[in-house]
C-alpha cells in the first residue's frame, strides 16, 4: 500500500509504517500529482481534499487526524466509493484546556478574578461541553448557545439560550462551532457586526473553533472603536495569511494551536491508524501510548500556605501559559513571509502535555480543592 500523509501528524511512519510505504510532505501544498498514485491519504485541517485533489487518483480511503471535517468533501467522496474517518474528540481536553489556561491568564494579567465573568460557550460539542465542565469546576457560571443540539434535546450542564441573549448576558463568550456553510445552522460568519457590537462592556472574546465563524473586518472595526474588550484568537481568516492588524489587537494570539497537545495529536492518529485498519482489514499493532513520551512536568506540591488561588492558578500556568504561545506568535509583526512562519510555528510547535499528565500534591487544608482540580483533569494526591 503507498500512503501519502502530512508532514505534521505525529508518528504517522511509526504508526502506518506496517501497512505500506508511507511518504510524507507539506501539507497545505499538496497537490494532485502528489497523492496521484496513493491508496491512502492521511490529512491534517490544512488540506482541502476535493475532487481537484482526488480526481484521476486510485485513493482508496482518506482519514483527517482532526476533529473537524469543514476540509473534506465528503459528498464526492461518497459519490467516487472512497473511504473517510475522522478523529472526533481527540483534541477536544487539549482545546477546553486552551480557553480555561487563557482564562486564567487573562484573570492574572488584568487582576479580575475568574468568577467575575459568565461565560457564553457558543457551540456545546466535544469541545464545548469540556469547555462547561471544567469552568463550573471553577465556579464560574456558564451559558450555552447550539440550536441543533438543543432542538434535538441533547444534554447539556449549562442553560441553553439564544446567540442574542448569551451575547446580552456574557462578559466572557467563546466559540466552539465547526464551520458550516450550508444546512438549517450554518456557522459561517455567525459573528458578524450585529453581534460584536452587541458585546457587553469590559468583556473578553475567544474564537479557537474556525476563522471563518466570525466576520474579521467587523471584529477588527469593533475592536477600533471599543477598545475595553479582550481579544484572544487562535484562529484567523485567510491562514496563513493572517491580518497583522488583527494581531496587534489581540491580547492573546496563537497560531492555532488550541488542540495541539501532544496528547490529542496523537490520540487523533491512533483514532485514524484503527479506522484505516479496520477499512483495510489489518489487524492493529500500534498502540500510542507506546511512542508518548514522559511528561517534562510530572507534578507539583503545595505548602500548607498555598492558597487556594494560588494553587489553580500555578498549576494551570505550570502546564500551559498562552502567554509563550503570543510571544512566538509577534514574531510574524517582523517577518518577511510572515506566511511561512505561520505554518512554521504550527509544524514546530513545542510539546505540550495534557493536566491529566500531572500529579498535584494537596495540602490537607485545601482538601476541599481536590474534586476541582479533578475536574479540570489532573491528577491528585
């Protein structure tokens, strides 16, 4: 079998090594003539997998090792017989963790305590949900805005309300919606200037679900007229080719990198590397635990002084701090092809590990914190 993948999907010649010739390369440039002659292509969010890609090819299955899927045509693949997985949920603790650690960055930096904001979480899936249960862990107050998922009576820990009554009622509102262009719930440009004009005084917004989901030359006209709101932005329109001005507006910037653990990469793989086994009939033999590495931090212990605040927040920056990710990211403000660093930093993105690799040491005295920091993920002794 030859196998044609993204350069950036973690172990994929470890993991696919054993079902045939695995040839990797640039994802956001790989053409028809690349994949031409493969049987499997295995893909990250950057590549657009059409009929301009396919057509002509003798691909047999395609796998994304993502959440979403907005980069896949999956009508022409069912039209031309071509298999397709996708890694639903992989990365989803690795994103909610992203938008609580900016949380808490942001509630430091501006010395605003986290349970001063309601939370307007738009879009309640894998993502979403986590994003809920780990801010109401916090104490924070939660509100939740995903008409599908509410008119078809799916759960959900926080109250359902509308986009215009989240917008009313949040000072912190962050969005978790995959891209959608047609259908009843389409999510393109759900943001537009109605809506941000519309946010409440002194209040933050998060997108690290889709560019495209907000309108930027709204966002970027908002921003210049209001300057009390904090942006954090992990997605932009138009990647790579980012708006600096946009950029230099942010509180926060990433490259899009809110799932980027190590640990949701590469339970994405092992999620594709079982569904390509599965459509190929090849018994499995990889195992992603078998290729993780030891976690650099391991875990942290707590005086009998330590206070509880200072206890969620230590070991939440300890993990993460969003704040290494924005200073990576203003190098583009200096370079050149501020194109190419973008993916640069995506493709070398430091290892960052999940809360649930790290063991908390607790103090007797704050015993009542355990069962929080349980349920934002760690591990607790």
């Amino acid at each position: 079998m030859y196998i044609v993948a993204d350069e950036n999907i973690p172990y994929v010649k470890n993991a696919f090594s054993a079902l045939g010739t695995v040839h990797t390369l640039a994802g956001r440039t790989m053409t028809a003539e690349d994949v031409k002659q493969a049987d499997l292509l295995l893909v990250r969010s950057v590549t657009q997998v059409n009929e301009k890609l396919l057509k002509g090819s003798k691909v047999k299955f395609v796998a994304t090792a993502t959440i979403g899927c907005d980069h896949i045509d999956e009508e022409y693949l069912k039209q031309q017989g071509i298999g397709f997985a996708n890694a639903p949920g992989s990365n989803a603790t690795s994103a909610a963790e992203y938008v609580v650690a900016a949380l808490i960055a942001m509630s430091v930096e501006k010395e605003r305590a986290l349970q001063d904001y309601t939370v307007g979480i738009v879009g309640c899936g894998q993502v979403g949900s986590r994003v809920v249960q780990k801010l109401q862990a916090l104490g924070v107050r939660c509100l939740v805005n995903d008409p599908p998922r509410q008119e078809q009576g799916l759960p959900c820990d926080a109250e359902y309300v509308s986009l215009e009554e989240l917008i009313k009622q949040a000072n912190c509102i962050t969005l978790h919606v995959p891209l959608e262009k047609q259908g009843d719930y389409p999510t393109y440009q759900l943001i537009g200037a109605a809506e941000l004009q519309a946010l409440k005084e002194k209040s933050i917004f998060i997108n690290a679900s889709r560019g495209d989901v907000v309108n930027e030359a709204a966002l970027l006209s908002v921003l210049n007229q209001r300057q009390d709101i904090d942006l954090i932005l992990d997605v932009w329109e138009q990647e790579p080719n980012i708006n600096i001005e946009t950029l230099q507006r942010a509180q926060f910037a990433t490259p899009h990198i809110a799932g980027y653990s190590l640990d949701g990469k590469v339970r994405g793989v092992e999620m594709i590397y079982q569904a390509v086994c599965q459509y190929f009939n090849q018994s499995p033999i990889w195992e992603a635990q078998q290729v993780l590495p030891p976690a650099p931090l391991h875990s942290l212990q707590f005086s009998e002084a330590a206070t509880a605040k200072y206890i969620i927040e230590t070991a939440i920056l300890n993990c993460y701090h969003i704040r290494d990710d924005d200073r990576r990211m203003r190098t583009l403000l200096r370079a050149e092809n501020k194109a190419t660093l973008f993916d640069l930093l995506r493709k070398n993105y430091p290892i960052r590990r999940e809360f649930s690799t790290v063991t908390l040491h607790i103090p007797t005295i704050q015993n009542h914190l355990k069962a929080c920091l349980a349920a934002l993920g760690f591990r607790i002794i």
